[in-house]
C-alpha cells in the first residue's frame, strides 16, 4: 500500500505519475487533509478559534462539511489520475487537528502504508522557513519509505542551476 499525498497542486500530480512509473499496479491511498473550520481560526491572529466553537461565525458544522466534501472531491480527482497513471488508486480524506505532516503519518501508520509519496514545491531558503515544508516535516519524522518528488518545473530549474554551477566549477 502507497499513501499519496494529494492537494491538487501541479507538485501533486506529478507525484502521481512518479509513483505510477515507479510502482505500476500498486494499491494506493490518495489522501487529501481538509483543515476543520475551528482549526484554521485558532492559528489566526488573536486566536479567534472560541468564536468559531461559540457558533458566532456562522454554521460551523455546515462549513465543516463543506470543507470536508471539497476534499473528498479533491482526493477523488488525485484518485482518478493515479488510475490513469497504473495505480489501483482509492480516495481518502483526513482531517488536520495539527499539521498536514501529522495527518499524512498518522493515516499512513493506519493504513500500514508502505511508503508515502507526495509532491513538493521546492521552496528554498526564507520561504521554505516561513511557509514550512510538508514533505520536508514528512521526512523528517516518517518511520517508513517517503518519496519526495519535485514538480517538473522545480526538477528543471534544479537541473540549470546544477549545469551552471559545473560550467563555473570547470
């Protein structure tokens, strides 16, 4: 079983067909984590996580399902792409009560996963800092196989900076 992390984003879809090429025929899990409303309000400024538990903001619940429906339809999506590419894909959805990170290895651990692939967005310096990093955090406390695959567009800009930096070595 392959856990493929999944938002949709170009670095995603071409962990899909990485995973394809890599494995074809693997039973995969597609897994997209949608943030629960009361989640995303408690990291805002001044933490306003209470209101949205007090009902003020409006219908939690229904913006819950919502979320969580978008999700679904997400994975489903990442699912339908990972079968395009020789997957035996299925779509899942997990909630984020901390980090993306967490939510990807905890389902992984569920799901005795063999290993977890997942895109990345090739930040670098002050923006891998500021935004944080899933797949590096994913890395950094997995406890099985994690293949991390970069977008084509990143995998082409590390490619000329790696020439450039021969030419100016030679």
């Amino acid at each position: 079983m392959i856990l493929i992390g999944y938002d949709g984003s170009d670095d995603a879809k071409a962990a899909i067909v990485h995973a394809g090429s890599l494995c074809p025929n693997a039973t995969t899990m597609v897994l997209t984590v949608w943030e629960p409303f009361a989640t995303m309000m408690e990291r805002t400024p001044g933490g306003l996580g209470p209101l949205a538990l007090m009902g003020d903001i409006g219908d939690v619940g229904e913006m819950n399902a919502g979320a969580e429906r978008a999700a679904l339809e997400c994975a489903q999506e990442g699912a339908e792409l990972a079968q395009a590419a020789g997957l035996q894909a299925s779509a899942s959805t997990a909630s984020q009560n901390t980090t993306i990170a967490d939510a990807i290895l905890d389902r992984a651990e569920k799901l005795a996963a063999d290993a977890i692939v997942l895109g990345s967005r090739g930040l670098t310096g002050i923006g891998s800092v500021l935004l944080g990093s899933v797949s590096h955090r994913v890395v950094q406390h997995a406890d099985r196989t994690v293949i991390v695959v970069p977008a084509d567009a990143v995998a082409q800009r590390r490619r000329h900076r790696r020439e450039a930096t021969k030419h100016v070595a030679a």
